[in-house]
C-alpha cells in the first residue's frame, strides 16, 4: 500500500482503537495488527503526532507494580474519526468512477 | 538481549536528541516490553521482537522537526560565565562576520543558479523578438521593393525563431535540474546536522 495512505490510516486505527474506551499501546497494537500490519516503532511516532495534535491526551497510571500509558480520545479525535468516513465516501465514489472507466 | 541491555542500547543510540524525546521513547519501549512479558513472551522473546534499535533510533531521530534538533546542539550544556559572555561579545567581530559571510556565499550559490536560469530564458525571449521581427519586416521590404533582402532577413527571422524554440526547452530542461539540484542540497544540509548530532555525542 502506497505509504502515505497508510499513515493517513494507520492514524485513524489508533484513533479508533481507543475509542470506546481508553487504551494503553501493546493492547492497540493487537487490536489493530488483524487489519493493518503495525510494529511498536511505528506505533511510538503515530501517539506522538497525535498528542502534539490534541487528538488524543496521555495519562500514567499505575498497573502491576510499574507504571502505563493509557491514551484517551479527544472530542478532536472523534471529529477526526467522523471526517475520515465522510472523506472515505468521497473516495469510494471516486473508486466507482475509476473502475466504471475501465469497464468501458 | 535482555530489556535493560535494550535500553541502555536504545540510550546510547538516541544520545545527543533532546532529553524529554529520550526519557519518552526509553519509557515507551519499556513499557512495551513490560506488557509483551505479562503476555507470556520471556525476556528474551519480547526484546527481539521489538525489533532492531538503528531503525528504532532513525524513526525517532526523523520525526523530530530540524529547529529542535539545531536548538538542542546550539544550547549550552551549563550557563555562561560572565569570562565567556564578554569573549563572545569581543569576539563578535570576527564570529559574525564569519556568519554574514557564510550566508552571503549560500546567498549569491543560489542568486547565480537563478541568474543562469534567468538569463536562458532571456536569450529564448530576445531570439522570438528577432525571429517575429524578420518575419515582419519582409513584409515591409516586400513593400518597398526589395523582396530579395527580404527574403534573406525573413529566413533569418525563422531560423532565430526555431533556435527560440530549441532555446525555451534546454531552459526548461536546465531549471528542472536546477531545482531538483538544489533540493538535494539542501536535503544534504540536514542531513549532514543530524549525522553529526548523533556522532559527537558518542565520542
């Protein structure tokens, strides 16, 4: 996949892997690893740049002894989730209008 | 690899980044290790899935914006006595036109790339006025009776309007390679910085 398009996605996976409910980082990428193939060092700049955009905010808590990461969602977020699928419309009718052309 | 070989190695790899950029990505890794061991992965396991530190260390380093890193290079390491702050001024003379002359060079690179685009371009431009204008005036010597000159000069008019058109593509050609010459220049630039952050620190 072309390698800006999967960041743009990659961006909306975190997002909505901590959606309903906040998430800490190696439980993302197991929720995501079934659709998109994620390792940790893509994961660590996709939280930063999404912090630094205030679409997600970070908080340390304690699990097990030690401490965790657990990242929630920003109203930003959600609206960044809810222009993603408008724009996916947008593309899906763009896709129509490229394969109808081959068909022809 | 055990997870605090990891880190320290992680450490050393990412020295000479900014401090808080370093204390986050070791916290980060760490933590990542920690889960993939509640898991069920042994030490080992989980270090080696992580995967290898270069990469690791080069995705860190290129996400950080060049003013941050140029910042971090530039701050001093502890404050300056007032024996150093007086040396930097009485210096100045020498330190700062040092600098003005080292932008005035960068400056006058890149004005003399464009001065050869411009002037391309000014030659194409002079070569379609000759060209339109010996065209035209074999209509005035057609007039006046002297169709033979005429004749000559509108041949000549056509040939500076081909050597116009020849001219206009080269140029073309030649601001391309211009501008992609000195993008990667100043890719260069940058680059050569973060190289040098990352090897003073580990000497």
């Amino acid at each position: 996949m072309d390698i800006q398009l999967k960041r743009g996605l990659l961006d909306i996976c975190v997002l909505s892997a901590i959606k309903s409910e906040d998430s800490y980082g190696y439980q993302i990428i197991k929720d995501i690893k079934p659709y998109v193939e994620i390792s940790e060092s893509t994961l660590y700049p996709i939280l930063r740049r999404l912090e630094a955009a205030d679409l997600l905010t970070v908080r340390t808590a304690e699990h097990n002894g030690r401490l965790r990461k657990y990242y929630h969602i920003t109203e930003l977020g959600l609206k960044r989730i809810e222009d993603f699928k408008c724009e996916w419309q947008e593309i899906i009718g763009i896709y129509n209008f490229v394969t109808r052309e081959e068909e022809k | 690899m055990i997870k605090q070989e990891f880190l320290k190695e992680l450490e050393k790899a990412l020295c000479g980044l900014p401090d808080d950029d370093i204390q986050k990505s070791l916290e980060f890794y760490s933590e990542m290790i920690d889960d993939k061991i509640e898991d069920g992965l042994s030490e080992e396991d989980a270090v080696s899935q992580i995967g290898n530190i270069e990469d690791i260390a080069k995705q860190i380093l290129s996400d950080i914006p060049i003013t941050k890193l140029v910042k971090q290079k530039i701050k001093p390491k502890r404050s300056m006595g007032a024996g150093e702050i007086i040396l930097l001024i009485l210096g100045s003379p020498i330190w700062l036109s040092l600098i003005i002359a080292l932008v005035a060079v960068v400056f006058s690179i890149y004005v003399a790339l464009w001065s050869v685009i411009i002037s391309l371009y000014a030659v194409s431009a002079s070569l379609l006025v000759c060209g339109v204008a010996g065209v035209l005036s074999f209509v005035g010597f057609s007039i006046l009776g002297n169709a033979v000159p005429g004749a000559f000069i509108a041949g000549a008019g056509l040939v500076c309007l081909g050597l116009a058109i020849f001219m206009f593509i080269v140029s073309n050609l030649v601001t391309k390679a211009l501008v992609w010459l000195s993008k990667k220049i100043w890719l260069g630039i940058k680059s050569s910085f973060i190289r040098r952050g990352e090897n003073n620190e580990k000497i």
